[in-house]
C-alpha cells in the first residue's frame, strides 16, 4: 500500500548522478538513476518490457514493440526503439512537447537482486539552466518507487492511490528529497550551488503543488517526463 511507504528510505533507494556529454556537436546532460531491487533480472526484465506489465506500474504502452518500431506511451512520450537485448538492455529516443531526448536502461545482477540503471540524456537548453536535473529526476524517482512496489507485491498500483499519496505528507517529503538529491548531483556535476539548490527547489514546489503551471509558472517537466 502505498500510504505504508517511508519516504526517507525510499528516496534513499535511488543513486543520481549527473553527466555531461555531446550529441551531433551540442552539448548534453545525461541523469542516471541507479536503483536495486530484490528481484531476478528476468523479472525486472519482464516488468520493464513487456506491453502487459508496463501498465501496472507505469503505463500504458502501444505501438510496434520491436527494434525500429514506433511505441507511445499514454498521454506521455513516445519515440523509436533503438536497442532492445534481452534481458539487461533498451535504448529509445524520448520524444515529448515536440522535443527529443535518449533514454538508456540497464539491468545488472546483484547480490540479492537486480540492479537496474536509468540514464536520460537531453540537449543542454534553457529549460535545464532553470529546473535542472530534477525536472526529468524526480519523475524517474517516482517511477523507479512504483516499479518497486509493483516488483515486491506482483499487484498492480492504483493509479488514483498513487496520486494521492504523492501529495500527502509522506509523498511530499519524498518528492523534496528527491528534488534536494538531484540538486546535490547537479552540484556534484560543477553546476553553481545557488543555481542548482533554486532550481532544485523550483521542481520541489511544482510536484508539490505548490507551482501553478496554468498561473503563469513554466512547468519544468515539460518536453522531459
């Protein structure tokens, strides 16, 4: 149930880092988020892959589920599948809000379980110089927590349940450790302190709820997650 999850040990679940790279000559920053679960990669596998699974932990999901194909998530990203090896890789394009990023999951085995790192890599624009790395972190951090869930019970979440926690106390907290973790790997990563900490706090105000896109506030998910 999701009322029972304790934000401090889940938020400290996940391992982020910040990278910087390059694409086509412009300059990127890649999130990674690493988590482990006490799962056998085959079922994290599967979690992750298959178009009966998806749905219980994150969401729907149509298209030609192949290499080359064309997949779409319900009201979210869509994009190319570049890469599918069964059972420790995928590598799809993230095309959202008209813009286009590389998304990379990995799966290691672990003592006791599953490793599984995300790695999402976007053009360096404005919109990172603003909400950072939080802007697609946090999203990724509630997604990892869901596919926990889904991965330790075999019971598919509820979305309205889910919501709902997400903005009670214990999802708030979770959301601001999430938000505080991503601004302490964008600093790690050299971004300015100050920078990084207003952007971190941008994101925490708008999963919050405290952040009204619809008032005028960019939303900084936009184009990302």
């Amino acid at each position: 149930m999701t009322t029972q999850i304790d934000p401090g040990t889940h938020a400290g679940l996940v391992r982020r880092e910040v990278c910087s790279g390059e694409r086509d000559g412009k300059p990127t920053r890649t999130v990674v988020a690493e988590r482990t679960y006490r799962a056998d990669r085959d079922d994290v596998w599967d979690a992750i892959s298959s178009a009966e699974r998806l749905p219980r932990w994150f969401l729907p999901i149509s298209g030609e589920l192949r290499v080359g194909g064309r997949y779409q998530l319900e009201g979210n990203a869509g994009g190319t599948i570049q890469r599918c090896e069964k059972p420790d890789l995928v590598e799809v394009t993230w095309e959202f809000g008209g813009g286009m990023s590389w998304l990379e999951v990995r799966l290691f085995e672990a003592d006791g379980g599953t490793t599984l790192e995300l790695r999402h890599e976007a053009v360096v624009e404005e919109h990172w110089k603003q909400f950072g790395p939080g802007a697609v972190g946090v999203g990724w951090d509630l997604s990892l927590l869901g596919l926990g869930l889904h991965l330790e019970t075999g019971e598919s979440n509820d979305p309205e349940e889910f919501q709902s926690w997400s903005l009670s106390g214990d999802g708030k907290e979770f959301v601001r450790l999430s938000s505080d973790g991503w601004g302490e790997a964008a600093i790690a990563a050299g971004d300015d302190p100050d920078q990084a900490l207003t952007a971190a706090e941008m994101v925490r105000r708008f999963f919050t709820g405290e952040l009204d896109p619809t008032a005028g506030s960019e939303d900084p998910t936009q184009g990302e997650h």
